[in-house]
C-alpha cells in the first residue's frame, strides 16, 4: 500500500479480503477520512506506520488484529471521538502520540495538554499498551 493512498477518503467503514495478504498499513494512508466511523486492522497486518489513520475525526472504534506488532507514532491522531482502545499483546511497540491525543504535542513539554479526556487502553499485564498508558498517564485495565 501507498503511502498516503486514500487520503482524505469518503469511506464511513475499511473491509478487507478475509485472505489478505497485506502486512503493512502506510504512513498516511487513511489519514483525513472524516467519514470513517470504525477501523478494523485485518490479521496479517503487523505494522501500522506513522499517521496511518491520523485525523480521521469520526472514528469512534478502533480494532487491531493480533498480528500487529508495531504502531507508529500519530498513528491515530486526533481520533478525538474514539474513548477507548484495546491494544493486543503481540504489539511491542507503540510510537508516540499513537492513542488518545487529538493534536501532537511532546509530553514533557505539557503532559496534558492535547489528550482526549477519557481515553482508557486495555491490553495484557506488562505489555507495551500498558507501558505507553502509563507513559501518556491515561487510564489501563488489563485484560489478561
């Protein structure tokens, strides 16, 4: 996939071949899809690259497959309607600013400024989603 290859879509929902052979979301290629309502990352997809889904400002679900390893930062930036999200355990990485955040902003420089109030991850006991809740200060529930 493209960088950016569907930018600024009208889609309200992303559906995949059931045997897709996709390994790698690009950087920017849903970003700025205000229609998009739900995204679902099919299984085989193991990373998502920086800005992936970024500005998509309707999401309200966010659903990533166990196949996903890595998530790069901004990945879904400013997803500003989307409350929670359920990270897997196969993620070990989560770039900056990838959950929770409606505008990018260093969080030394100001913890709290730019985070969507609310936001909770869920994900396995010592896992990089509670690794990055703990890092960003939102709220964690594990779910292993």
């Amino acid at each position: 996939m493209a960088e950016y290859a569907f930018y600024n879509c009208s889609a309200e929902t992303l559906s995949f071949a059931e045997n897709t052979k996709l390994e790698c979301i690009s950087k920017g290629a849903f970003a700025d899809c205000n229609n998009l309502k739900e995204t679902n990352i099919p299984e085989g997809v193991k990373v998502i690259e920086d800005k992936a889904f970024a500005y998509c400002n309707n999401v309200e679900k966010i659903a990533i497959s166990g196949s996903v390893e890595k998530i790069g930062d901004d990945a879904f930036l400013k997803n500003s309607r989307t409350a929670e999200v359920t990270v897997p355990e196969n993620v070990k990485e989560i770039g900056n600013n990838a959950f929770g955040y409606y505008y990018s902003v260093p969080v030394e420089k100001e913890p709290n400024r730019g985070k969507i109030v609310g936001f909770k991850i869920y994900g396995a006991e010592g896992s990089a989603a509670q690794m990055y809740a703990e890092a960003n200060g939102f709220d964690y529930e594990s779910i292993g």
